[in-house]
C-alpha cells in the first residue's frame, strides 16, 4: 500500500526530475546565448574602374570585378580637408559565404594617396560580394565598400 508520504517523495522526485531534464534541454539557450550586435554598413558604392566618391575621399579598383588569388590594386585618394594617416585599412566579410574577415594594409604613397593589392580567397560560387569598409586606424574615415568577385 502506498502511502501519503511515499506519494509526495514521488511527486517531488518527479518534479525534480522534470526540472532536471527541463534545464538540461535547454541550458544552451539560457547560459550560452548571446545577443548577436552586428552593425551593418549599407556600402554606397561599388569598387571598380570607376571611382567611389565619398566626402573623405576617392576609391576605385584597377579591375572592374576581382578574380580569386588575383591581385588587383586598391587606390584611395584622401580629400585635402582630411587629416592624412599612416595608413587606411580594407576590412571585408563575404555575404553570399561566410569565410572570416579579409584585411589589407593600404600603404601611404604619398600625395595623399594609398594603395594596396586585393588578393581574396577562392570560394565555392562563381560569384560572390564581398563587403565591408575602408578606415583610419582611429575610424575617423569609414568608407563602406563593396567588391564584386567573379570567378
């Protein structure tokens, strides 16, 4: 015969247990989550031939669309009303394809010009948009850019 005390250890470790297995399914959720803040550039301008022209400065690529583990050079030419840095930085993720963060160093060539080779990875699509943007070290210049690669 069960007793009323035999039933509320049960009814307890039942609890216990459904409570148990309640955190154990869902921890991940609680402890682990995070919330994901990406700030999204909207790029106004597409690297190419033709020049990007932005109230800091002026961009353009030596190709119209760059090939996979082809360089292809990179020139900004910074507006005279602009302090000149050491050097600008090219910062850019994939957007069809998630393959890390591409940087380039574009060095000072004088004239307040920088320059630099962009040499992007080989991905799986024929076609892929690279986005990101060209700065200061100090974010004083953001210039949000898009490249078009084509295979």
């Amino acid at each position: 015969m069960i007793t009323t005390n035999s039933k509320n250890r049960v009814v307890t470790l039942s609890a216990i247990t459904l409570f148990a297995l309640i955190g154990y399914l869902f921890a991940d959720n609680f402890l682990f989550a995070r919330e994901v803040s990406t700030t999204a550039i909207a790029p106004t301008c597409t690297l190419g031939q033709m020049a990007c022209t932005f109230t800091e400065a002026n961009a353009h690529l030596a190709k119209d669309t760059v090939a996979p583990l082809v360089p292809s050079s990179l020139t900004v030419t910074l507006n005279d009303n602009i302090p000149a840095p050491d050097h600008l930085v090219l910062a850019l993720e994939g957007v069809e394809m998630n393959m890390g963060i591409y940087k380039l160093k574009l060095a000072d060539i004088g004239a307040r010009t920088y320059r630099g080779d962009v040499l992007l990875p080989l991905c799986m699509h024929e076609e892929m948009t690279w986005r990101g943007q060209i700065s200061s070290p100090d974010n004083q210049i953001l210039l949000p850019v898009d490249i078009k690669m084509v295979r």
